[in-house]
C-alpha cells in the first residue's frame, strides 16, 4: 500500500498559482469569447476562484457538447473557462507531483518528456530486443472497448483515495469525477468520464496505472508499452500470449470494470503492429495508409477555400500549424518524399504574411 499523500490542499490555494493556471488555459484561446471575458475581470475572477475553493463552494458548471468525426465519431463535453482553469490548477499543483512518478516508465500518454514518438520508439527497441532474444516471438496488442465512456467513477475515486488522504483534496476529486451533465443522479457515482476535460485524461492515465502495475508486476512482462487505452505486450511464444491475454481479460473485467474490444488480438512479431497511427516494423515504421489521405483531403480542402481566406491571416496560420504538426509525425516514419510532395501541394504554405 502506496504512502498516502495528505496536508496539500490550501497550500495550493494561491492567487499566482491561479494566475499561472490562467496563462496555461489561455494558450490556445487568445480569440475566445470566454477567455477575453475572463482576462477582462481577470484580478476578480482569479479572487473567486481562490474564495470558491478556500471556503470549499466551487462546484463544477455545465457541460457544452458537440462531435468529432476524425479519426472516429466522439462526443466532446467542454466546460467554460473558469472550469478549466480550475481544472489546470487542479492537475498542476496535485496530480503532476504527485502521480507521474507512480506511473510505469513504459506508460507514455499525457507525461512530458514521453508522448508519441516515446512510445513507438521504446516499442520498436523491445522489438529488436524480442527478436534477438526468441526465436519466434509474439505480439500481444489489447484496446479497451469505449474507453473513457466505460470508465466506473466509484471504482476510480477509490483509486484516487488509494494515494491521497487530503479530505478536501478528495472532494474536489469527487465533483470532478462525477460526470452526469443531464443531472439525472446527482448522488451517486455513475459511468464514463468526459473527452474534453483536462482533468480525464489524466484520471485515464491513473485508472489504466492499475493495468499497468499487474502486468509489469504480476505477470512479469519486460516488454511492454502503454499509450492512453492501447498498449502492446511482447511475449515468447503463441502460448505464453494467449495465456497472458486471458490474465489481463479476467483482471480488466473483475477489478476495472471493463471489456477489451474487437480490435485485441495477438501475432508473430515479424509481421509488424500498428500502434498510436504507425505500422512499427524492427527495421523501420510506416505511417497507416488511413492518416496519409486523411492529410491529402484536407489539404485539397484548404487549397479550395485559399481564394476565399487569403486575406484570414489567422486562418492560415491555423492551416500552416496543422500541416507542420502532422509533418512532424510524419518525419518519424521517414517519409521524407512524402511529407515534402504534399507540403509542395500546400498552395497557401509560403504566404508571405503568415
């Protein structure tokens, strides 16, 4: 049983710790109406935030919803400012120095320093390692089926109370793992948490920590890599993965609480695994062919609407910064030809005002 960590909640109430958590959310919302209506009072609104959380009577608002279709259809739950800055507040000053170190060193997701290009990089070093090490070795690759959606809030408050004993630390923890935005039960512990907190993402890291620790722990898997609700196990042999696969399925299902999907399977290594968007071989990584002419559309899109929006310096910018972040990813599957053929294709790239 992990020291639990106590005696950290008004030590945290500060109003240059909310000022810090303000400039972090305001990052990407310079043009939003809520981000300029809060800087606008910004001394006023900092000061209610410290009195709601000192006299312990913040509560969480209401949840705005809309969809993504990329890469898949997901509804996302958004709070107003004021919510998430509270919310970065929140995971800097408690989960951050408190959790990361918990994590396994094979976990990637929300950790700086890790990310991406950490995980498919530590997979293809275990790849090479397997492949000299057996003779014929296995890939375990497993996913959780409606991850974020399926997570049991009881369950993961129980973890929280595991590692942390600061009652209103708890507290706060509670209002934000109680997801219920049509206000149906408002007692009692329910079902999923919400895509589009800060908070989840991070609440997803610590639920999956569980996974993490019986398989590294437990089972005594060496190789083994974690990326948000995917991960990969290398393993031996055929038998000795799905030996492993029926573990993880019992363990998943009885102590978290979910299902593992359709897309679960395991595989002789040499033939490769698609992971976090790439098919990673021990000689080289691929981008999947799905991402390729996912970026081809929207270029297509973006050159159609340039005669229009020339003159949307923003606009460009926006397209200018997507296409150099994808080209980033790209350039880790060394696709030199590719990314440079459809960067040529970008009509608007070199416009001299952005």
């Amino acid at each position: 049983m992990p020291k639990k960590i106590g005696n950290i909640y008004d030590k945290a109430i500060d109003f240059y710790k909310f000022k810090e958590a303000y400039e972090r959310t305001s990052k990407s919302k310079k043009n939003k109406k809520d981000r300029i209506y809060f800087g606008m009072y910004l001394e006023d609104n900092i000061y209610r935030i410290g009195t709601d959380l000192k006299q312990r009577k913040y509560e969480v608002g209401k949840y705005s919803k809309f969809k993504v279709y990329i890469p898949k259809e997901r509804e996302i739950y958004c709070l107003n400012f004021y919510d998430r800055v509270v919310q970065q507040w929140y995971v800097h000053e408690f989960i951050l120095p408190h959790m990361i170190d918990k994590f396994i060193v094979d976990s990637f997701a929300c950790i700086k320093g890790r990310g991406v290009h950490g995980a498919i990089n530590k997979l293809q070093k275990y790849m090479c390692i397997a492949k000299r090490k057996w003779e014929d070795p296995y890939i375990l690759k497993y996913d959780i089926k409606k991850f974020f959606y399926s997570i049991d809030q009881k369950k993961l408050y129980e973890i929280m109370c595991k590692y942390y004993k600061d009652k209103d630390f708890l507290d706060l923890t509670r209002k934000f793992i109680k997801f219920d935005p049509e206000n149906k039960n408002d007692n009692e512990f329910g079902v999923g948490i919400p895509i589009g907190n800060y908070t989840s993402q991070f609440f997803a890291n610590i639920y999956m920590n569980e996974l993490d620790q019986f398989i590294k722990h437990k089972l005594r898997v060496k190789y083994y890599v974690r990326y948000m609700d995917d991960g990969v196990l290398i393993l031996e042999s055929k038998g000795k993965a799905k030996e492993i696969l029926k573990e993880i399925e019992e363990f998943v299902k009885t102590e978290l609480h979910l299902q593992l999907n359709k897309k679960t399977s395991y595989f002789p290594l040499k033939v490769g695994v698609i992971f976090c968007g790439y098919k990673i071989y021990t000689t080289h990584k691929l981008l999947k062919r799905a991402n390729i002419q996912r970026m081809k559309k929207r270029i297509r899109n973006w050159n159609k609407k340039y005669k229009t929006a020339e003159n949307d310096i923003e606009q460009l910018k926006k397209w200018r910064q997507s296409f150099f972040a994808w080209k980033g990813y790209a350039k880790e599957a060394e696709k030199y030809n590719l990314y440079k053929t459809l960067e040529n294709k970008c009509e608007w790239i070199d416009t001299e005002h952005i």
